[in-house]
C-alpha cells in the first residue's frame, strides 16, 4: 500500500493552503462525498483542515477559458514505471504507480505516484464539460504536486481504463493487483499541447499550489465504461468548477 498519497485526500498538519506537502501518515479528518450534506459546498465546515476549500482564491477545478497565448515548452515525460495496484478509496479509483515516472517541470522533477478518474470531467474547456477526466498525479522530493489532466469524450472504449476497470476491486481500501502492469504513458494523447495555471487539489482539504496541466486533446472512453465508474463511485465523484478569480491561464 502506499505511504505517500492516499488519493487526493491528503492531510496537512500546517495550514491547508500553504505548499502541499505530501503527508507521511493520513490524519482523522472528516468524511466528506460529492452530495448532500458532505457535499463539495460543505466541505468547508466539515473539518478546519478543509478550510481552504472555501476561502481559497486558486481553487480547482475550472472552466479553462480565456487562455493567454504564451510560449510554453513542450512537456517532458519519461514514464517508466508501470501502474501496479488498483484501489477504490471511496472517492475514485486509482491506480499506484511505481517509481520511475518523470514530468519535468520548472526545473523540478516530478514523479507520477497516482493516477485517478472523475466523472463527469471536473475541468471543462470553454464551458464544455466531457464523460470523464483523468488525473496524473506527481510530486517533487518537496512535496509540491503537479497533475496532468486528461479529458475524455464519449466514443470508442478506452484500452488504458479498460485495464484499469477489470481490476477494479468491489471494497474501498482493497487494493488489487491488474493481471497486467498498467502503462501510465498509454494514458496520454500523442498531442501533448496544453493549457497551465495554479489550482488546487479537487478534494478536501483543497490545498493550493498545485501547479496544474490540462492536455488540450481529448481522448475517448465508452458510455459502459463511464457507467461502470458511476456505479462503483454511486454517483458523480465530481467538484464543480471554481472561480479563476485572478488566475491566468496560459496556452
Ligand atoms: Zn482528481
């Protein structure tokens, strides 16, 4: 089982909104869902560790609109370790990858620890919303976080997510090994083009300063397998979208 990152639901001990540190150990915060009284507008009063998730100004997700021209570099990504273990935690399924996988960014290397799913997608680009979104999970030696965000739209069934569903484990906090390691790689579109900006994380406690990636080019998943993720999550296992207040979004 992994230490370093229990979904995204990691537990700071200093205050949420601060760099994201990767937590050693999770703490006992407050349950929390994406409905009803442990909603994503109540997070905030459920636990003070989830304060962020109200008073933040760089919160994910967003609509990624209105996007400022800027040269960036291409990504840099050497995925090399596979995804090893599926888990549903209650709030998504993820996938635990081994070490290996590098994104480097700012001059910092990023390792992929995770990658999750939302559905319906939790980012929309200008003001579209899709069937699903993927989430790329990194974090530096620090603890700073980088997600790489893929979107899909409905259409032929995704080979990746299919690997990933057949391991799905029916418990939470199960975590089952696929007949296969998952390639991480295989997850992304051949045209890495994408929009940049700081968020948050999508799930309490919402901290900030996750330096985010949206890859512009969709890819595609089946109706079944969007089902199949609503069914094992009971619903939608969406934030809604959050203010970009004065955020810049660059392309
Ligand atoms: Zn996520």
């Amino acid at each position: 089982m992994p230490k370093l990152i229990p979904g995204l639901t990691l537990c700071l001990a200093l205050a949420p909104w601060v760099h994201p540190t990767v937590a050693a150990e999770a703490g006992h915060h407050a349950h929390w869902s994406y409905s009803g009284a442990e909603g994503p507008t109540h997070w905030a009063d459920l636990d003070p560790a989830y304060a962020a998730c109200a008073a933040g100004f760089a919160q994910s997700p967003v609509d990624v609109s209105g996007a400022l021209d800027a040269t960036l570099p291409p990504l840099v990504i050497d995925y090399q370790g596979l995804g090893q273990d599926v888990v549903n935690n209650g709030h998504t399924i993820q996938v635990n990858v081994a070490p290996g996988s590098t994104l480097t960014l700012d001059g910092r290397t990023f390792t992929l620890k995770q990658f999750h799913f939302h559905t319906p997608s939790e980012d929309k680009m200008n003001g579209e919303s899709f069937a699903m979104e993927g989430h790329l999970v990194h974090a530096d030696p620090e603890g700073h976080l980088a997600v790489i965000s893929v979107l899909y739209r409905l259409g032929a069934e995704n080979p990746v997510i299919a690997q990933v569903w057949n391991a799905m484990p029916e418990r939470t906090d199960t975590p089952a090994a696929p007949p296969a390691p998952i390639d991480p790689a295989a997850l992304l579109p051949t045209d890495k083009g994408y929009f940049r900006f700081d968020g948050s994380l999508t799930t309490p406690p919402c901290t900030e300063g996750v330096r985010w990636i949206v890859l512009k080019a969709p890819m595609t998943v089946s109706q079944s397998q969007v089902d199949r993720l609503t069914a094992a999550m009971h619903g939608a296992n969406s934030r809604p979208v959050q203010p970009v207040n004065a955020r810049v979004i660059v392309r």
